[in-house]
C-alpha cells in the first residue's frame, strides 16, 4: 500500500528540542525521518514513537559536519521511496571560549553544522514542497540572534540571527506556495544544550520563571510553521526580553551582556 501520511525530517532529534519535534509531529501523524549522531538514541525514540502513534520513524545516524551528510540523509529517504514534506533544522552545539580560544576547524564545524547544512537541506527539499503545494521549513534559531554581539558567542549569535533573516526572507519568497518557512526563537530551554553547553555554570543561576521546557518550545514552533508565522519567540520572558534588544542602543546593549560569557569566578 502506498504510504499517505507526509514525513517529517527533523536533525539533532536525539535529545532536547529535536526530540520534543519529534514528538509532535509523530502525535500530528507525520511519518518521522530523525538524524544525530547518537543512532542508539535515536533508535529508542523512533521504536517508542512508532509504537505509540502507529507511524513510521526513520533513524539515520549522521554528522552534519560532514559536507556529504545533507546529500546522504535525503539519499537515505528517497531510498525509502519517500520525500520531505517537513524539515525541521534543529541541530546545533555552542563552543566554550572566545573566537580567539577556539581552533579555526572547530570554527569551520559549527558553521557547517548549523548555517550551511541548514541551508543546504533548505535548498534541496523545497523545490519538491512547492511541486507539491505544501511544505514545513523550521529552523530552530535562538533569542540570541536578536541580542548584541558578546563574549564568547560570536560565531553562535550570528548564525542564529542569519537564520532569522534568512527564514523571514524565505518565507516572503513562498507567499502563495503552500510552503511556510519559520525561524523559532527559544531562550534558555532545560535540555542537554544548556545542561552540558559552554555557558552552564552561568545560567545555572537562571531563575526557574525564566526557563522553558522543550516541549513548549516545540510545540511554539509547530503552531507558528502552521499558522505561517516567519519568526516566532517562545515563551513570555523571552518575548519581552526580545522587545527590549529591538530598543536599546546597540553600546548600552553590549555593555549590559558584557558580563554573559566570561569565566566563572572561582
């Protein structure tokens, strides 16, 4: 029998917000096409979501660092016999230090990983949405892309403001396509990114009221693609504290965040 349920590829889906997607769009009745590195993870949450909500789960165990990887995945699922109809980009790591602490090659890998691979798999997927007059661009982005530059955040910060360009952009070229394209904004997220990340002996302190879970992120995200929002900020705190960064002067702004990112005090 052919398959008539629309899939969805979601990247960095072994954990956190990729996995909270994965939910989702599996409860939505999407078939699920799921990437990382970690194929055991991966192989768990695609039996358990199978199981619970009768669909088909594909776990492809890739490295977006690898400039064959966005060409592989999608081999992978046009090997299955299936096209794209959701792609949620979602993978993504921060590195610890400033630009000058870091090596260029790790430079090099966070920009693959997170802008070009994006991108890429934007490219590649979207020709066949707008064929089919339907189609779902996510791409994860962060309260960060609306901020000033700071410390040690120089290479993730633009990344992820490029991604809210770029999706804003993107979605005014699919207006009338059935294709939307949505840039999501969270803050800080309880997820392996800000439990394991670079900067998580400081937001650590962070107040509870000012968290989200993955889950509400995800579920944000979902709403704001089907309702063709370009960019949409998760949660109350964050929507306020985006507000604010559109206001203040760009040097006040820099001096305020000069403190985020430096080393802990021992």
């Amino acid at each position: 029998m052919a398959v008539t349920r629309k899939l969805a590829l979601i990247t960095g889906a072994s954990a956190g917000i990729g996995a909270a997607f994965a939910k989702v769009y599996a409860r939505e009745g999407f078939d699920l096409a799921l990437t990382a590195r970690r194929i055991d993870r991966l192989e768990t949450l695609a039996a358990a979501l199978e199981k619970e909500h009768s669909i088909e789960a594909i776990a492809i165990c890739a490295d977006l660092a690898d400039p064959g990887a966005a060409n592989a995945i999608l081999s992978t699922i046009a090997g299955r016999g299936r096209v794209v109809d959701v792609l949620v980009n979602n993978a993504g790591y921060g590195l610890p230090g400033t630009w000058l602490e870091s090596t260029w090659a790790d430079q090099a890998r966070v920009i693959q990983v997170m802008f070009t691979a994006p991108l890429e798999l934007a490219h590649k997927v979207q020709p066949g949405m707008v064929e089919r007059k339907w189609g779902r661009i996510v791409n994860v982005a962060s309260l960060a892309g609306f901020g000033p530059g700071r410390r040690g955040a120089g290479t993730y910060a633009a990344i992820k403001s490029a991604l809210i360009k770029f999706s804003q952009a993107l979605n005014v070229e699919m207006e009338g396509t059935g294709v939307h394209c949505t840039a999501v904004c969270p803050g800080l997220t309880h997820s392996e990114f800000h439990v394991d990340g670079p900067l998580r002996e400081q937001v650590a302190a962070a107040p509870e009221w000012a968290w989200q879970t993955a889950a509400e992120v995800a579920e944000a995200g979902y709403d704001a693609a089907e309702r063709n929002r370009a960019i949409v900020v998760t949660g109350a705190v964050n929507k306020i504290v985006a507000g604010l960064a559109k206001v203040i002067p760009d040097p006040l702004a820099v001096e305020i965040t000069k403190g985020i990112g430096q080393p802990a005090k021992k």
